[in-house]
C-alpha cells in the first residue's frame, strides 16, 4: 500500500515509513484501517515529517519482542534502506522493550503514534502552561521507556522525539525525573489555581462560558476568529491550536459572552496528554455550553464525532449543555449535507457565511437564555421575586393588585437548576396569564 510521496515546505529532517499493525480478532473495516493511516501520515506531515511509504501488517495477536513480528519487521529495514528513510513511525503505541528491539533491528529512529502526538505538542506551546504541560506529558510517557530509547538520544540532529525535554532532561536517571514531573504538577497546580481565580470572577459578573470542542482540524479555530474578530492562528493542520484563547463574543442581544478555543481531540489521544492538560480542559468543565464542531467534509465524522463524546465523557462534562456545529457544510459532498444529524440542537454552518454564523449566534443566545418568560408573583413572596431576579436579567415588572408581573429574559441554565420551586409554586397555583402557562 503506496501512499503517493509526501511533499512538506523545504528539506524534511526525517524521512518516514508509516506502520500499522491490524489485529484480526478486532475486525476492523478497511476504511477504518486507512483512516488511521491516513491520520498518521498527516500527524506527520504536521511534525515536518516526509512519508515515503505505509506498510500494514495483519496478525493474530501483537508479537510481544517485535511488535509486527521479525519477519516483517525485515521488510521494513529493507524498505528503508531501498527508499532512504530514517524513521519508522507505528500507529500503535509500543512499549520500551519493542522500541529498542525494532530500533536494533532496523537501524531507524522509532517513533509510535503517542511520541508523534507528543512531538507535535512540543512544536506548538507557546506559552509557559503550554510548555509546562508537554514536558509533563513527554516525561510521564517516556519515564517507563527509558531502556528503551537508547539509540534515540544517542542521535545526531534532533527531529521527532527529540524536541520538548531535550537530551540532558530525558538522560536523568528515573529519580530526578520522578522529582522534576512533581515539580510540573505543582506548577500546573499554581496554573489551575489562577485559572479558577478567573472563573470565579467571571461567574460572579455573570458572564457566560462557551467552550469550543471538536476532533482535531474540525474549523474551530476559524469559528472563534470569524465570530469574534480574533487572530488565533488556523490552518488546515493537525493540532494547529494548543494553548486555550478565550474572547468575547458579542450576541444579538448586545450581551458578551466569553467564547473559548480549546485542543482538539483525536482517536487514541495518549491518556498521559489528557492528565497532563486537565488544567486546560477544566475550561470545558465550566463552560455554560458546549459547541461540538464536528467537519462535515469528512467521511469518518460519525466516528470523529464519537471520539469526542468519550473525551467528554473522561473529563466529566459529557452532560453538559450542548449544541452540534456542523461547519464545512460548503465542502460537504453532494447530498451528505442532508444526513447530518445528532441528539440533541443541531446547526449546519459555513465559518465564511455571515448568515450562518448569525443563526449560530441567535442558537447560542437561545440555548444559553431559554428565551423570555413572564411570572405573576404574589407581592408577599420576597422569596419568589428573590429567586426571579436569581434566574435572568428582569427587563420588566409592574404590580398588577397584590401580584406583580415580571418580564424576564430566563438564563437558562440557571432555570434548570434554581426554577423548580418557581415550577413548584406555579403548578400549586396554576397560574395563566395572557393564555400561557408560567
């Protein structure tokens, strides 16, 4: 399976063959297989990788010296020398043991899907949480392989595996590595402090979060800049946002919302990433709504889609408030664009249309208010008229002889959590007003 050569801007450091290894007992269709390979191949493209060729090897059960076993493991070391790569990158991740039997064996830079991810995260921090958060992952994920990446760090040259840590931090024996991911951790406990310092300013002035999330490359870093005029960098890359931008997104309304741009996720996100960047992720924890931007061009969005679900899921925010965001309906194919469908409110949107992105904002405007509603309250109840204040802005009141009538535009999620004794005393007294139900 020959993937045409992969060209990248400029003189690529490393020269790749892309491997996977396919168990027969998972049963996993062909377009699944090349999905993931297609994945790695751009994951490397993204690093400033060149992919020569891809090689997919199926067996019954994982070979646990050689990974792919030693007879392919050959094929691959001949294949490199024939084609002049110095890198095999697996789709899978190997352990420190199959890393230094393969690196021994090939005489290749060996680099598995995680180290990729991990890599590629090392690029893009930018600012001090970012980079705080990379090395942690780095070395809680090489910390058990050390043995096994002797031939790595003995390398000239640099290139993937290489950035993040560096040689001389990857070279510390295994307690002063243990010390220097403690240090991390309470310098992410600090940044995680500053964070919900912030948060809870932002809940006492009752302004509402919206967190952007997504499969990696989904648009939402565009989204985020044509809704809200801001310059966050997005191409069509993997992983092109690391660190979170918040900004402030103006509503039909006229109120502000901060919107907030966080990482995308990807199939088999290595678990020591997610630990390492919770402190960022805790944004969508706290979000008032969630905007799942799903890619409509591709044709694994079902899968994608599910992907993020079980992130969601990890990080405890799965129930969350939530809207699905179609974007690229423009580059969907013919016809694909009437499929589309998910629980729960749905829009299709292209980040380039200006009407779409308008009903975008009436959608989050509606989800986030729950629209107007009008309450007759006894003028007796300070409790009730404490609590109407307590659920939305009040845009009218008027006593109307012991009652008094409230006009008010209802934050919906605070209805749901404060409205039931407001629905309590409403269904007792089974009050209409103007024919509607209150």
């Amino acid at each position: 399976m020959k993937p045409p050569v992969h060209e990248v801007a400029g003189q690529a450091l490393d020269k790749a063959i892309v491997v996977s290894l396919v168990l027969k007992g998972d049963r996993l269709s062909d377009d699944r297989v090349q999905h993931s390979l297609d994945e790695l191949i751009r994951l490397a493209d993204s690093a400033g990788v060149e992919v020569l060729h891809s090689v997919v090897q199926s067996k019954d059960s994982i070979d646990s010296k050689w990974f792919i076993g030693k007879g392919k493991a050959e094929e691959v070391r001949d294949l490199a020398v024939q084609l002049g790569a110095n890198t095999a990158i697996f789709d899978q991740e190997l352990s420190g043991a199959q890393v230094r039997n393969l690196e021994h064996a090939l005489d290749l830079k060996i680099i598995d899907r995680t180290q990729l991810i991990l890599d590629i995260f090392a690029q893009r921090a930018k600012t001090r949480e970012g980079f705080l958060q990379v090395e942690l992952a780095q070395l809680s994920y090489l910390l058990p392989r050390l043995s096994g990446h002797g031939v790595n760090l003995s390398r000239l040259g640099g290139g993937i595996g290489t950035r993040g840590p560096g040689e001389t931090k990857l070279e510390m024996d295994r307690r002063h590595i243990r010390n220097r991911i403690s240090e991390l951790r309470h310098s992410l406990q600090e940044v995680k402090r500053h964070r919900e310092l912030h948060r809870e300013r932002r809940k006492k002035t009752g302004v509402y979060q919206v967190a952007l999330v997504g499969y990696t490359n989904a648009g939402k870093s565009t989204l985020l800049n044509r809704m809200t005029s801001a310059d966050v960098y997005a191409e069509n890359q993997l992983f092109a946002t690391l660190d979170p931008t918040s900004r402030a997104l103006r509503l039909p309304s006229g109120q502000e919302v901060v919107l907030t741009d966080t990482v995308g996720f990807i199939q088999n996100l290595p678990h020591d990433l997610v630990a390492a960047f919770r402190a960022t992720l805790e944004e969508v924890n706290e979000a008032d709504l969630i905007l799942h931007v799903v890619d409509s061009a591709s044709e694994m969005r079902e899968r994608q889609m599910a992907v993020v679900d079980d992130v969601l899921l990890e990080l405890g925010a799965q129930g969350k408030p939530r809207i699905t965001v179609f974007n690229k309906i423009d580059k969907a194919a013919d016809g694909s664009g009437a499929l589309l469908s998910a629980d729960g409110d749905s829009l299709k949107v292209s980040a380039f249309s200006e009407t779409d992105l308008e009903l975008l904002k009436l959608s989050i405007q509606e989800k986030l208010m729950g629209g107007t509603k009008r309450f007759l309250i006894p003028a007796a109840r300070g409790d009730l008229i404490s609590l109407v204040y307590r659920l939305g802005d009040v845009l009218e009141q008027e006593i109307e002889g012991d009652d008094i009538r409230f006009d008010v535009r209802v934050k919906q999620t605070e209805f749901e959590k404060q409205g039931y004794m407001l629905q309590a005393f409403i269904a007792q007294e089974a009050i209409q007003l103007e024919g509607e139900s209150y």
